[in-house]
C-alpha cells in the first residue's frame, strides 16, 4: 500500500511540474519578457520625445566622437542581427531551451531577472534615458551598485541565450565552439568599449561624471571592474 501511495506521489508531482513547465514556456516566460521588453521601450521613447528644463532632462550634450557614435550603432538591430548571424551562424534565442527541465527553468529565470535589472535601469533614468547624449547624472539604483548595470545585464542575459548555439558548435568542432565563444566574448567587449566612450563623453561636459564615478567605483562587477 505505501509502495503504491509512494508511486501516485511521485506520478502527481511529475505530472505537476510537465504542466507547470509547459504553462511557463507557453505564456509566463513570454509574458514576462514582453512586459519588460515594453516598459523599456515606452521610457525610451518618451525620453526621446520629452526634453523640458523643468524636468530636468535637457540635452547638455551629444558626444561628438565617431567611435562613440559606432559603439552604440553596432549595438542594436540592424547591425546586431548581422554580426551574429554572420559569426554565429543564427540569432542568439530569446528563449534559449534546455535539455534538463529544472536547468530549463533556472537560467530562464535568472534571464528574466536579469532583464528585470536591465529595465530597472531605464526607470531610474526615467525621462533622461537616451543614448549618446549627456542629461545628467543619475545615481540611484542600480546605479548605486555599478556605473553600467543595463549592459552587465543585457551581456549576461545574451551569455545565456547563446549556451546551445555554443554547445551546439562545439558537437560539431572545436574550431567552430572556439569561435562561438570568441564572438561572445568580443559582443561583450564592444559594451565595455561603449561604456568607455560614454564615459569620456560625460566626463568631457562637467564634473559631474568623475564625482559619480569616485563613489561608484567599478563599471560592470562590484570589486572586480
């Protein structure tokens, strides 16, 4: 009797965590994701739009370099797309899959939490979010923690979408999981260059920067850089 009892336990709980699973991968991920995927975009978009002094978010100055200004380029579609179709050989997924149900599940949360942050970031900005401009500075969180937290998130969330797409080129060769691997690591690269030359371009304008800069010390990893 407590055999069978122990079986239809272990049956429930199975069956359970199949539609659970199945739940997550048809609505909540997507929901999820697409809500704050949104709430990015309308920040965006409206600091784009809005520019009043009494808001506080007038532009004092748009960086001037070409390096600035093809850092942030090569970041975003149509460009992006390109270089990792061309390196990768295919787009990393926004939904990466895998094999056991439970790794499924933590990566793709911690992938949702890192876009949290990542979202987190545009709110704090608020109406000052825009790209190569200068609007002032903002320091409450996450800004408090790292100086670039949005990019330490969006680079960490992409490492994880492209776990198969590496996995699956080194089945095929070593030479071809090397150069997966290379890619990652160079997008990567090209973020701390972005954040290299907004930098420069803030510092350039006031001091405002550099005083941020002395109470928040590193740009990606707190105690590392």
């Amino acid at each position: 009797m407590r055999v069978r009892s122990a079986r239809l336990f272990i049956v429930a709980v199975t069956g359970w965590r199949e539609d659970f699973l199945e739940i997550f991968n048809r609505h909540v991920y997507w929901f999820a994701l697409n809500l704050i995927i949104f709430v990015d975009v309308v920040i965006f978009t409206l600091g784009y739009l809005v520019e009043m002094r009494s808001l506080k978010n007038e532009i004092r100055s748009v960086d001037p370099t070409l390096l600035g200004w093809a850092a942030a380029l090569l970041c975003y579609f149509p460009f992006n797309a390109y270089i990792t179709s061309a390196v990768l050989g295919r787009q990393v997924s926004d939904f990466p899959q895998f094999g056991d149900a439970t790794m499924h599940l933590l990566l793709n949360l911690t992938l949702l939490g890192l876009m949290f942050v990542y979202t987190s970031a545009s709110v704090a900005l608020g109406l000052k979010a825009s790209n190569l401009t200068h609007r002032g500075i903002v320091t409450k969180w996450p800004y408090s923690m790292v100086r670039h937290p949005a990019y330490l998130c969006k680079n960490v969330a992409w490492w994880i979408g492209g776990i198969p797409l590496v996995l699956a080129a080194f089945s095929e060769s070593l030479y071809g999981g090397v150069l997966s691997v290379a890619s990652i690591v160079g997008w990567s690269l090209l973020y701390v260059l972005r954040a290299v030359t907004e930098e420069d371009h803030l510092r350039s304008v006031d001091g405002e920067y550099d005083a941020y800069a002395q109470k928040v010390r590193y740009r990606f990893v707190p105690g590392v850089y």
